[in-house]
C-alpha cells in the first residue's frame, strides 16, 4: 500500500478508513499478523492483504520523495523542472537501533540454521534485525548520496541513534518501564550532535565542522530541527507567492496566441519600414 493521498482522490477504491491503514502498517511480521480488509468503490470492491511497509521501505524517505516528485509531475507549471532546482525539506525520524551494542559470533557458520536466524542471543532475532538496519541505512546512505549537490542538501535531517541496548529497541517490549525510557532517550538524543551514515563502517557518526552552519560548533539535533522548521515555513510562503503570481498571469489560448503573435509581427514589420 503505497497509494497518495491524490490517487485516493481520484480512485475511491484506494480511499481506505484510517484505521485500516494504521493496523496495516503496524502488522509487522513475526510480531503481529497479516491484515485483511475491503473497500467498496464506485469500481466494486477491493480485497487488501497488508503487512507493515517496513519489510520493503523500513526507511520511507526515497518512497516520500517519489511521491513529491509524482505530485509536482501532475501540475503544468512543474512538470518539467529537474530535480537540482527542485528543494526539497526532508526530516527522516530513526528509531534506534542496537546494532553499535549487539554483535553476532557466528564461529564457523555451519552450525547456524533456521531457528538461529530467529532465535539468537539476549532474545534477539538476528535476520529480522539485519534486514531492518540494512534497509534503513541503505535508504539514509541513497538519500544523502542523491541529494548531494542539490539545493536539498541543507535541508534533509536524518535524526537516527544506533548505541541502543537491544532491550530497549524491542518491538515487543512494551512495557511502561522500557516506555518511559524510550522517550528519555529521544530527549538525550535531541541535545546531541547531529549525525549522519559513515558509508564504510554504517554507524552513525556527528557531522564535520564543514557541513555546520558558519557559528555553529555545537550543532544539535534540537538546534537543526528549529532550523528547519524555519526552513519549511519559507518554503511554503514562497511556494504560496508562486502559486499567486501564477494564477494571476493571463492564460490564452493557443487561437488568442497565434493571434497576438501576428500583431508582434505586424509592429514589427512597421518599425522596420519607419527605421529603413
């Protein structure tokens, strides 16, 4: 299910009740089951089958960009505008990883079967574990790699941490003493410095002093979040002014078009004979 809010628009069949939606994208494999539901359109009625998207895109970022690219396609006044001149403001929300704490000795490997990929030391689950690090770095390391060099490039925050221990990132772990320490931690996580992918070793290391702001040495995660905030609300005026400027431009028809460049002509033609 990776249907915008536009298509629902137009395709009544992909308008599906929020709360499909959430029980969708929280079914994730292994934890919790498959989710089965339908939605009567106007076109009869279509059957969903739905796991959590974190399976294919744990990290939405590229898939969130795609869609903005498909928006922009969808209006004339942006359809053929590059991507380089295109900004775009992107906050991608980690959350944690214990991949810097939990390290697997697989010795020999050869003893290493199903049940170990499934049920591995500490009650982790070492394939569900890789897949979901791999995943989201991959999509941090293309993003980051795509929007180098573009007006993007100061305006995408990735805020991630991977020291985690791996009771703390538990999908099943639930409970109101570990919850109260998730959100300690996302408070710490906030006055810390901000981060990026190192692409050779896949932790996430603080920025160079090169990629700051001019002034800011101590470049936190709480300091890049206002800073972009104020990022987005200049975009959107801008957009909005465009937008302005746009609808108030006369619009002509390719007849009244044709028309008034036979006029251009004409004067032109004149202003020829009168210099000559």
């Amino acid at each position: 299910m990776m249907d915008d809010l536009a298509q629902a628009k137009v395709d009544d069949s992909k308008d599906c009740l929020l709360a499909d939606v959430c029980i969708s994208t929280s079914a994730a494999p292994y934890y919790l089951p498959p989710y089965h539901f339908e939605v009567k359109s106007t076109k009869g009625t279509k059957i969903y089958n739905t796991v959590d998207g974190g399976v294919a895109a744990n990290n939405p970022t590229l898939l969130a960009i795609r869609e903005a690219t498909q928006e922009m396609g969808r209006t004339s006044s942006s359809s053929n505008r590059a991507i380089d001149d295109v900004t775009f403001v992107i906050l991608s929300l980690g959350t944690g990883s214990a991949k810097g704490a939990l390290k697997f000795d697989v010795e020999d490997g050869k003893s290493w079967g199903l049940v170990n990929w499934f049920l591995g030391p500490g009650d982790s689950t070492p394939l569900i574990d890789v897949f979901e690090s791999a995943l989201s770095d991959m999509a941090d390391i293309y993003t980051s790699m795509f929007l180098h060099g573009t007006q993007s490039n100061d305006t995408y925050l990735r805020i991630q941490i991977d020291g985690l221990k791996y009771e703390d990132t538990r999908t099943d772990n639930a409970t109101e003493k570990n919850l109260s320490n998730l959100v300690h931690i996302a408070n710490d996580l906030l006055k810390r410095p901000v981060s990026s992918v190192n692409f050779e070793t896949g932790f996430y290391e603080p920025i160079t002093d090169k990629r700051k702001p001019v002034g800011k040495a101590d470049w936190t995660n709480e300091m890049a979040l206002v800073e972009l905030a104020k990022r987005l609300s200049d975009q959107r005026k801008l957009r909005q002014k465009q937008k302005a400027c746009a609808e108030e431009m006369p619009i002509f028809s390719s007849v009244e078009a044709l028309s008034l460049l036979e006029t251009f002509k004409e004067i032109i033609s004149r202003l020829l004979a009168l210099i000559l």
